[in-house]
C-alpha cells in the first residue's frame, strides 16, 4: 500500500485490526459473486496495481486499504489523497495529456464526479453490489454512491449554549441576527470558490431553502469567514476562534468529536443535506480489473461495515448495522434527510455562467468580496 499522503499513526484498536467478515485470501471470487468473477480477481492480480485519486481524508481511507490489500496481496494501492478540486484538475490535465493517471477516482464533489462521468470518462460496470444500494445512489452503472454523510452544524460547546443550538436553518438565521455581536467573524463554511464540495453543498441547498437567500445574508450580516477545508473549520471552532461552522462534513466532524470534547455536532430537522463520496472507474483505466473490485469491495458489506465503523463515514447500505448508517441516522432524523442523488442536476451550477451569476449573488449576499 502506497499512500502519497503521510498518515498519522492510528489509534492501537485500528492497528489491530480485525474482521468479522472473513474470506479466504486465496480466494478466487468473493462468496455469492458468480465463478466467473475468478477472471477479474485474476486479472487484477497480473496488473498488481490500483492508482486511486481522492478527496477522501488518507486516515479514513486506510482501514478500507488495508482490507482490501488483505483479500487481494497480489494489487498494490496508491492512494492519492487530494482536496475535491485538486482530484478533478489533476485527473482532466493528465487525461488531456494521455499521460498515467488514476484508475479510480473517489470524491465527495459529486457534482464534479458526475461531471467526469457525463463527459465520458467513467467507464459502464455494473458492480457486483448493485442492487444492494439505492436506485439515487447508481447513475447508469457509470458512478456510484458510496456513503451516506450528514451535513453538520458544528459548534464549539464550551462557548454556545445548548439553547443556541439551532435545530433548523430558520433558528440558525434567527441566532445570527439575534446575537450579531456574538457571532461577527465567528462562524465559518467552506470558500465555494475554492472548494468543490463546499460550492456543491451550496447549491444544493440554494434549491432545497426557498429562504436560503436570508441565510447568506444573515452569514453576511456576521462576516462570515470560509476555508477551504473541513479540518481546517473543525481547528478554528476547536479553538475558539470560530464558534459554528456550516455545511460541515457530518462524518469528519463526529470522528473528531469524539475525541474532542470542545465540538458539538447538531442535524437540522427540517432538512439535512446528505453526500455520498462519488466512486468512477477511468474509462481508460490501466488496471480496469483493479478498479472493478475496488469498486465492488467499497459496495460489499464487507467493505461498507468498514467504512462505518472504522472509517467512520457512514454506510450507505440498509443491511449495515450501527449508528454510522442510513438506519441509525433514518432513526434520527426521519424525512428530514435529503440525500444529493446522481442525476444531471448536479451539473446545472456547474454551467460557467451560472456558476459565476451564483458566485455574484452569494458574495453580495453573504458579504465575501
């Protein structure tokens, strides 16, 4: 396993690790697949390598590697661990350039990684585990869903009281416009200019918020400050320096709240955006094999109980258990979650006028020259 950004040891538990999915190293196809899968397990075995550009943070990703190198010794994984953007320029100059690139590539800008797919980078493969994700999560067997992320409202809890805490985007403008003096300079989201997924998640509730308009004024009203990272937000609210973040990925911050007793992470109840890390298979893939069953593991339940326990990003899956999943957030928030689906949608702001009429009318509104 290669990953081209340094990694922080993990906790002692997480380099234990154990499975409670077991499956022979040696085997051919996974159980349940058909036989002929063999070809594919072979297949990846004589390419011996994966090449996976991400936005996926590199300490999430590696429980998934780990396990997956596991089942298959013979596939070496680079793992290049990008922000959103970086993925989708990186990806298209070297395409252009019909130089190396990945072979799968695996963001949470679904809008960027439907945009790939829809110009016609991603290669059809329908997975093995198709049918175990919902129909919003599967465009064309072309790019899949992989998690189901709440958007958060992270505060700093030794500063915000639990009554600040808004439970609906009408409270949030409400506490803003209530308490500007408390909150001026105190409350970031991420720059939509520079980050991909934060200007996807903008969007998205730009359509689903008919006063969202109230909210970027009531962010603008505060002076609302933006970066282009999740953890650099989730720092500065730590600290103090901030007191709520916005449109925070929901998973990153209940991961660091968990060991942070300053963060508070709260869901809106009259709607909660929810990402789903977007996986595609480079239709000139080098190693199309490796990519398949990158593709199908991500997608199993083997891969999926992984990818909420350990890397705590939620699991898309309804056969998944815990409180890191569709099940244990649907017992939390009902309707109210709104899953992003895969659909052209994603691409109306991606449209360079009305991105940049938006980008106008968001800079005026929110007050961010």
């Amino acid at each position: 396993m290669l990953i081209k950004k340094p990694l922080k040891p993990l906790a002692a538990a997480l380099a234990a690790l154990s499975f409670s999915l077991p499956l022979n190293a040696s085997a051919q196809a996974p159980a349940g697949y058909p036989a002929d899968y063999a070809k594919v397990v072979d297949g990846a075995k004589k390419e011996g390598k994966l090449v996976i550009y991400s936005a996926t943070d590199s300490k999430a990703a590696e429980p998934l590697i780990k396990d997956f190198s596991a089942l298959y010794p013979g596939v070496k994984v680079e793992f290049n661990d990008m922000n959103s953007t970086e993925v989708y320029n990186r990806f298209i100059s070297e395409a252009a350039a019909g130089g190396a690139t990945a072979d799968v590539l695996w963001s949470s800008a679904m809008d960027l990684q439907f945009k790939l797919v829809s110009e016609g980078y991603g290669a059809v493969y329908k997975s093995q585990e198709a049918a175990a994700i919902p129909a919003w999560a599967n465009y064309k067997d072309s790019a899949y869903g992989t998690t189901f992320e709440p958007l958060a409202i992270v505060y700093n809890k030794r500063l915000v009281s639990a009554d600040e805490v808004p439970s609906t985007h009408a409270d949030l403008v409400k506490l803003l416009g209530s308490k500007a003096d408390k909150f001026r300079n105190k409350v970031t989201t991420y720059d939509i200019e520079k980050s991909g997924v934060g200007f996807s998640f903008i969007t998205e509730d730009a359509q689903i918020n008919p006063q969202f308009w109230d909210l970027a004024r009531a962010f603008g009203d505060v002076s609302i400050r933006v970066q282009s990272s999740t953890g650099t937000m989730l720092e500065r609210i730590s600290s103090g320096e901030n007191l709520i973040g916005y449109n925070v990925i929901g998973s990153y911050a209940q991961a660091r709240a968990a060991k942070d007793p300053s963060l508070g992470v709260a869901f809106t109840k009259d709607y909660n955006l929810v990402l789903s890390r977007v996986v595609f298979i480079n239709k000139s893939a080098k190693n199309m094999n490796a990519a398949k069953l990158w593709v199908d593991y991500l997608l199993s339940k083997r891969g999926q109980t992984i990818i909420s326990t350990e890397s705590q990003l939620y699991s898309l899956r309804s056969d998944v258990s815990g409180a890191s999943t569709v099940a244990g957030l649907t017992t939390q928030l009902g309707s109210a979650l709104k899953p992003i689906p895969l659909t052209p949608a994603l691409l109306q702001y991606l449209d360079q006028t009305k991105r940049l009429a938006f980008l106008k009318q968001w800079k005026a509104a929110a007050g961010k020259k």
